[in-house]
C-alpha cells in the first residue's frame, strides 16, 4: 500500500494513529529485546519440551482463511502441539463472529515481545500470504522453523509476482522462505512446480483447508440460498491511488449495482445483491456502503464470515477473484465481471485460459451483467448450461471434494517434521 493511502487512512480515522504509532514502536523494541531474551536463555528453555506451531494470515489482520480452519483443526485434533494464533491487537476485538476461538490464551498479539519470542522458538509456522502474517524475522534468524504455505486460495486465475534469484532462475516471491506448500489438485501443483519454481518435493496435494468447514456448513444447510453474491477483487494497477471514485473500477461497480432493470428484478423476486468489499479497499468501505446501501443493494460488514455469505449465496459475481472457486466447490453457478479483462491480463496475467476455462458466463459491461443475472433469476439460478465445463474444472481445482483437507495437510506436515507423542 502506498504512503499516500496511509495517511488517507489515517486521515478519515485519527484516533487510530496514536495506538498504531504506539505499537509500531514497541514492536521494534520487542523484535530486538525478544532475540536478546532468547539468546540468554537458550531456545529450548523457553519451550517447556512441547512442540510449538504459529498460525496467520492477512500480515495479521484477520482470524479467516485455510491458515484459520487448519488452527481450528489442529487446536481440536493435535492436544500435544501448543497452537497460537497470531493477530494485530489493534484487529481482534475478543471474538470473530461465527468463528469462535478456543480462548484468548492462544491469541499470540503480532510484535509484541511474546510472540517474537514464540515466532523465534517455534516448530513452524503455517501462512496463508507470508511470512509476514507471522513474524518480520528473516529466515535466516530462524533456522529452526519450517515454513508450511497454505496459500489465500487456489491458484489458477491470477498470475503471482516473480523474482530472479542470482542464480538466474525465477521463482514466486511467497515461494522465498517455505519448506512446504498445499496444493488443491494437481493442476495446481503442476503451477506451483513449473510457474513458481518450487521443487516437487516441497509440495502436497492436499486440497485446501478452508473447505473441510465449507462442506460440513453445506452439508447442515437446510435453508436455500435467497441472496446474490458481488465479490470484485482487488487490482493491484490502483494501488497507488489516493481515492477509488475516478478509477474505471468504481464506475463500473456503481453502474451494475445501480443499474434500474436489475434492482426492479430484486424487488420483484423478493432477493438481495450483497456486495463484499476488498480487504485492500477497506480503506473506502464508508464510500461504497453510501453509494450502494439503498433498496436491495447490501453492503456487507468486513468482519462477516464470508463462508456463511457464500452458503447464503445462490450466484457469485465475480471477476478474477479465487473466490469463485469456493463457489465451484458448492456446484453453484458463477458470473465473471469482466470489463477490464485486457487490462487484468496486461498488468496481472492469468494461468488459464480466460477464453475456454471460465465455468460460467461472461459479462464485459454493466448492462450485460445486469440482464445476466435477471437471466439467472428467472431460470431459478439453474447452472445446466455450463455444467459440463464446472466438471471440467472441478476435476481441476479439487483432489477431492470432501472434508478431509485438513487431515491430508496434517498427515504432510507431521510425517515431514514429527512431534513428540
């Protein structure tokens, strides 16, 4: 994020700026003291013989993601490992709605002096984005500690940053520091291995974590789904940008969502048009929730549990989002947004085939994914017509759909790095 979005943040939000600078400070203090500390007192004394496993994601903002339903399991199934979770004080407020944790003496608070101490006698660390979601500590400052990479989703629609090494070989930035990534099928190991760079033996097929718990709250639904769910992701072209309300981005989320004939057919129907905002355009969420708020149109809170949203849900509106491959794992119909596609491909790229292996249709202006989804509305949501395709593309993304990620993950991780009994 840039400067310039930081001060606006802070701008909209004063009362934030002492306690983050605050933080910030002690942070420092506690990066450096925490390794003093450890350094007197030896690795092992301060670990009370006990394996340890660190656990986050989103660089320590939010309890969500594969990183949070593997602690949950982990927490549940593995007594003999002490799990933490690591989180920004500032971003826990003492629960996460439908996301209970176990209790507050697993909560490791990001910088502080003792989850530095914890991240620098820890067995492992298990990421959802980086190692940043843990700890700022260099690789080399913890040679200890195996790195597992759950990853944020599955990797198909969006290409990752590349780095060259001084070797001259390129490999996925997030692919620097780990010892071990889940892969969700093989297609997608195949990525990680011939995209990314990692060598096949840092690699498990195991599906992802996050949709052991989609599938047993799909597998309790009785209620149908009765809402339609907006779910744009974030371009990285405007991430410099002070403000969203010029961009191509916003005018085209303001025309669909505004857009006279679609909210006539929510009226008509008795349905909601959620719209799920961006992490990275949190920043403008008062905007959004003032411009889409009326009617049908709902903008949805930042700390939702999205996987309840997307039960909810009986079609996703999306455009480059991995999202859509939750929806797939529901067999539920997809609308690809897409009216800045060449620009996604120019400044982003894609490993798939945009022309052949989108598993639903695709709309390339507001007008057409307006009459888009009045289509979906009064065919019922019926996906019949790209059925084919979404078994393609389940065949794909999933080694298997099933509740039994976590368990395959585990399984990986143990028989790598074995834990006392």
């Amino acid at each position: 994020m840039s400067l310039a979005r930081e001060l606006v943040k802070y701008t909209k939000h004063p009362g934030r700026i002492l306690p983050r600078l605050k933080d910030k400070v002690l942070g420092i203090l506690s990066f450096f003291l925490a390794r003093i500390w450890v350094g007197l007192r030896g690795r092992d004394a301060l670990r009370n013989g006990r394996p340890l496993f660190l656990y986050g994601a989103f660089g320590g903002r939010r309890f969500d993601d594969n990183s949070a339903a593997f602690f949950e399991y982990m927490a549940a199934n593995h007594p003999e490992i002490d799990s933490y979770w690591v989180i920004r004080k500032d971003c826990f407020h003492g629960k996460i709605r439908g996301r209970p944790l176990l209790d507050e003496s697993r909560i490791a608070f990001k910088d502080t002096f003792r989850e530095n101490v914890l991240a620098l006698v820890a067995d492992a660390y298990v990421y959802s984005h980086g190692r940043y979601d843990i700890t700022d500590y260099r690789k080399s400052d913890t040679p200890g500690v195996a790195c597992v990479m759950l990853d944020h989703g599955f990797t198909a629609l969006k290409k990752t940053c590349m780095v060259r090494l001084p070797s001259g070989r390129s490999v996925a930035e997030a692919a620097l520091d780990l010892d071990l990534i889940a892969s969700g099928s093989e297609a997608e190991a195949k990525i990680h291995r011939e995209e990314w760079g990692i060598p096949r033996e840092k690699i498990a097929v195991t599906g992802l974590a996050r949709y052991d718990r989609l599938y047993s709250l799909a597998q309790a639904r009785t209620n149908p789904p009765r809402n339609i769910l907006y779910m744009p992701t974030w371009r990285e072209w405007n991430s410099r940008k002070v403000s969203l309300s010029r961009t191509e981005f916003f005018r085209q989320a303001r025309a669909f969502l505004t857009d006279e004939a679609l909210n006539d057919c929510l009226a008509r129907s008795g349905l909601r048009l959620q719209l799920y905002v961006h992490m990275w355009m949190r920043e403008f969420f008062e905007d959004f929730r003032k411009e889409f708020s009326p009617g049908n149109i709902e903008v949805l809170d930042q700390e939702i549990d999205l996987q309840e949203v997307l039960l909810g849900s009986a079609l996703l509106v999306t455009d480059y989002s991995s999202v859509c491959w939750d929806f797939l794992f529901l067999d539920r119909p997809v609308l690809f947004y897409q009216f800045d596609r060449d620009d996604f491909l120019e400044h982003t790229g894609s490993y798939i085939d945009f022309g052949k292996d989108l598993f639903g249709p695709v709309a390339n202006s507001a007008e057409e994914a307006s009459a888009w989804v009045r289509k979906f509305i009064a065919e019922g949501f019926s996906a019949t017509p790209y059925r084919p395709r979404m078994e393609e593309m389940k065949k794909f993304a999933f080694v298997q759909r099933d509740c039994r990620n976590c368990e395959r993950l585990a399984r990986e991780i143990l028989s790598r790095w074995p834990v006392g009994d």
